[in-house]
C-alpha cells in the first residue's frame, strides 16, 4: 500500500470509529423509549427546519447505529466468518437526509451527527433534488400515512453483548469437537452471526420513531469424505429477530451426530438421473423458492419497471392482480412484518408506516403486491403496506421485501409422513442449495442440501446432485397437498441483495411442507 492510501485509510477509519462513538453517546444521553427527550429529537428538528426553509415540500432525517459481530470456530481454530454483512465486529453509525424538492427525491449522508453537519447535509439533499429534477418524468407521489410518537424493540431474552466471546468460542467449540470425532467428517465450522440495529425516525409529517432490532443467525456445517467424493451437509438454524437464545434453543449439539452420518452416506449416494418426478420440499429449502420465485416477482417497484439492474424485474404485470392464477388452491401466501422473530418484523417502516399484515396470494389467485408510500398508486390504494427500508445510514430508503410465507394447510391437512406415505416416486430436498433465475422470475433451477428418494410411499436411500427445473406459474400450479400448522416452519435469508450501491436485507420466509407433482428433475455434478 501506497503511502498516500495508508493515510486515507487511517483517515477513514478514524472518522467511522468517530462517528460510531459521538452517536452511541448520544444514544446513552438519550432516556430509553421517550422519544421527544432523546438527544435526536433536536437534531432531527434542525434537519425538517433546514428542509423546509429551503422550499422542500417533504423531509425526514433517519439516524442509525448498525453494530455486526460474527464469531467461528472451523476443525477448533477460531476464525472470521461472514455475517450480516460480513466477518468479525463491524460498528457503522451516521445519518441520511431524505428530501422532495422541485417533485424529484434528493439525499445525502454523513457519518458526523451535530447541528452544522445536518444543515449542511440537508442543503445538499435539496441541492441533489433539485439537480435531479431537469432529468424528471412526473412528480414522487406519496401516499398519506399517520404521524406516531413511539418507541419499538424486539423482545430479547439474552442480549448477545451479554455473552462473553469466550463463551461463545466455547459453545461452538463443543459442536466441532463432536463432530470432528465422527466417522468420515474431514471438516467442521460452526458460527453465530449477531446483527443489532438502532434507529430514530424523524418527519416532516410529525412522526418521531425509535427502534432497536437484535438479529442472531447460527448454524453449521459439516465435510465427510467417503469412497472417494467429499461432500458437505449444513444443519439449517432458522435466524430470527431475538437474542443469543436463538443459538441456545438452537439444539446444534443435539444434531451433530444425525448430520454428519447424512453427510457421509451423501459421498456415496447414486445420483437422481433426470425425469419426471414428484418433490417434496421441507420449510428450510422451499424458503429459498419461495423468497426467488414469489417474493422478488411480487415486489411492485420491479413489476413496474423501477428496478431492473440488480436481479431484473419480474413477469407479473399491474393488470394481473386480482386476475391472474399463479398457483393451486393450496397457495396461500402472506406478507407480515409483525411476525414474532421474522427477520424483517419492525414496528415501522422508514416511511414511518405502521408495519402491518396483509395476503398476497389467495387459493392461488395473485390478489396483492408488496407496496410503499412511493409506489402505492399505482395500486390505486391510498395507503402503503409498509415496504420501504435501508441497510444503513448511508443508503437511501426503497422497496423491499418483508417476511413473506406460505400459509399452513387447513385442519385436516396431512402431516410430513402421510405426505411421504401418499407418494409413489418422488424426491425429499432438504435445505438451501444452488439457484438460478432469470431476469424476471419465471424460469428458474434449484438444488438443495440433502435428497432422499420416495418409492412406494417410502423414503428409502439418499440422493446426490439434484435440482429442479420451475416455471413458475406452472410450478406453483403443480402444488397439491401441504401439511398442517404443526410442521410450518419459519426460515430466511441474511443476504437478500437488491439496488446499487448494493443493499442487504434479511427477510424470513415461513411454509409448511409441500408437495410439487410431476417436476423436471436433472442432475447438477459438482
């Protein structure tokens, strides 16, 4: 590294730990959950004044404090692993400025939180508006939405700053250890991911809003190497908005032994050969099917053509809802960013929208889309779903995702085994595997973690190196059974990317077990 770059690095570095400090003071100063005596209430008012004074018609200013923390052990050697975001401690705190001025968005950010800083940052988020607005097509319009005074927390029983990192090691440690000591396993790595995010919501329409968020994602994998092959296995933890109990509850150690011999019997596992078949997708694989090929294709700024760069738009059309079929009756699907532990579950939005539970798919009927206070016209609805979010303070707010599931059968829905009983020949796919999807989510292949084949209603060897082909409407219309609310289960994703400069949302989709009849099944060597 150049001598001149160095400098620039410790230069920055020296600002983010800067800006890092100044706000968690600020956020100590601040008495938790009254929201009109915290440090940023007056922050935030210098920052609506600014805005106003220069002629902006809307403005809100949202401060944010991410702090992620990874910690794993791999073969017991602690090591950096990916997280939310990435590996080790990473602290991030700053503001942004969102202003409509001249009928066009401007923003801008800083990591420096004090009075000269906001007025500086506000002037140039109307300076961007303004610049911007030579290029426009029509004005932003927003739909109206009620000013709140709150403050929301998601309910943690164990806070992982609590936990020291030497007993974090410690836990994950005991799970390589028996795993190591496994027949046929060369390799382990265990980790827990920890993502908590603080943030205070101020708007011109009056709203005041603070929210604290604890995200805790664990998990781990393991490498057998058997008759020649190696091959991995991952015991899929669900990670949720909630503390170190999510780890806890976890029961990682009480699968090491299951994992690993499935690990080993998939290194000798025949392949499935391609045909027709039948599959029978556990929660913890169908959560990625359904977060690709329903939850991107149902977000309302790709069905209009907003975003198209970053993974392309989608095959819906605004003249399909309440008109088109996407799946079976048995396709009910839902958006709920109330959804006790969801990853994406909030008190509000950051439009300041009050987050909410609503159905997008109704006995396989598309009757809904996913829909902000930007957007949400060309709904014809006065009202937003609730969908706008940033990763951090340096990104401006747009449309993503929430928690979206498939709902559980009925009463009298059959259970997992029934499902397996009632199937001559198909396949059970455990897991998260390898995906691909075209630029607008109707044609699509998926693989998983684990196959096991079905014959005679039977689930008999493992399989190796399997995916599926999926149409979408045809796949979804293939959908004939799914279990009860005994075997729902929720799952997700901490790496949901989306705009550029890229952002990371973390969304959870839920589903009971479902069967797919009749699906193009290959073979993807690895």
């Amino acid at each position: 590294m150049k001598r001149r770059d160095f400098v620039k690095t410790l230069s920055a570095t020296g600002v983010a730990l800067y800006a890092s400090d100044l706000m968690g003071g600020l956020i100590a100063q601040s008495p938790q959950g009254r929201v009109l005596d915290s440090a940023y209430k007056g922050l935030s008012d210098v920052a609506l004044a600014e805005a106003k004074r220069l002629g902006c018609t809307y403005a809100d200013i949202r401060f944010t404090r991410n702090i992620n923390d990874s910690v794993a052990v791999r073969d017991k050697i602690v090591v950096d692993s990916g997280g939310f975001g990435g590996a080790g401690l990473r602290t991030s705190a700053g503001f942004g400025v969102r202003v409509i001025h001249s009928g066009v968005w401007g923003f801008a950010s800083s990591p420096i939180a004090t009075e000269a800083e906001i007025r500086r940052i506000t002037a140039r988020a109307s300076e961007v508006a303004r610049a911007s607005a030579v290029a426009k097509k029509f004005d932003v319009r927003l739909s109206p939405v009620d000013a709140y005074t709150d403050y929301w927390t998601v309910p943690v029983r164990v806070k992982p700053e609590d936990v020291s990192l030497d007993e974090k090691i410690q836990f994950l440690m005991q799970i390589t250890e028996a795993a190591l000591k496994q027949p046929d396993i060369i390799r382990v790595q265990a980790q827990i991911a920890f993502d908590h995010e603080w943030k205070y919501l101020a708007t011109s329409e009056g709203s005041y809003l603070e929210q604290e968020i604890w995200r805790t994602a664990p998990g781990f994998t393991v490498t057998a190497r058997k008759g020649g092959k190696v091959k991995s296995r991952t015991f899929t933890v669900a990670p949720k908005s909630a503390g170190y109990e999510v780890a806890l509850d976890a029961k990682m150690l009480d699968n090491v032994e299951r994992i690993c011999a499935e690990a080993a019997e998939h290194c000798t596992a025949p392949p499935a050969g391609a045909g027709l078949k039948d599959i029978i997708m556990t929660p913890s694989h169908a959560m990625l099917t359904i977060h690709e090929i329903i939850a991107h294709p149902t977000e309302l700024d790709r069905v209009v053509g907003f975003e198209a760069n970053y993974a392309g738009t989608s095959f819906i059309k605004l003249e399909d809802v309440g008109k088109a079929v996407i799946g079976s009756k048995h396709l009910n699907v839902t958006c709920d960013r109330t959804l006790p532990g969801g990853m994406c579950t909030v008190g509000y939005d950051d439009d300041g929208v009050k987050s909410q539970e609503w159905p997008i798919i109704r006995e396989g009927k598309l009757i809904d889309l996913q829909t902000n206070r930007e957007t949400a016209h060309f709904m014809n609805q006065n009202f937003s779903r609730g969908c706008t979010f940033a990763t951090s303070w340096r990104n401006f707010p747009f449309l993503r995702m929430p928690n979206l599931h498939v709902d559980a059968g009925p009463a009298g829905s059959p259970t997992p085994e029934q499902l397996i009983a009632d199937t001559k020949d198909g396949i059970l796919i455990d897991g998260r595997g390898s995906y691909s999807i075209d630029q607008q989510r109707y044609n699509g292949q998926f693989g998983g973690d684990a196959f096991w084949e079905i014959k005679d209603g039977k689930r008999t060897r493992m399989l190796s190196d399997v995916t599926y082909n999926a149409i979408t409407t045809d796949f979804w219309n293939n959908l004939d059974a799914v279990t009860g609310k005994d075997s729902w289960e929720m799952f997700g994703t901490t790496g949901d990317a989306k705009g550029q400069p890229v952002q990371i949302n973390h969304p959870s989709h839920g589903s009971p077990w479902m069967r797919i009849r009749r699906i193009m099944v290959g073979a993807a060597y690895s």
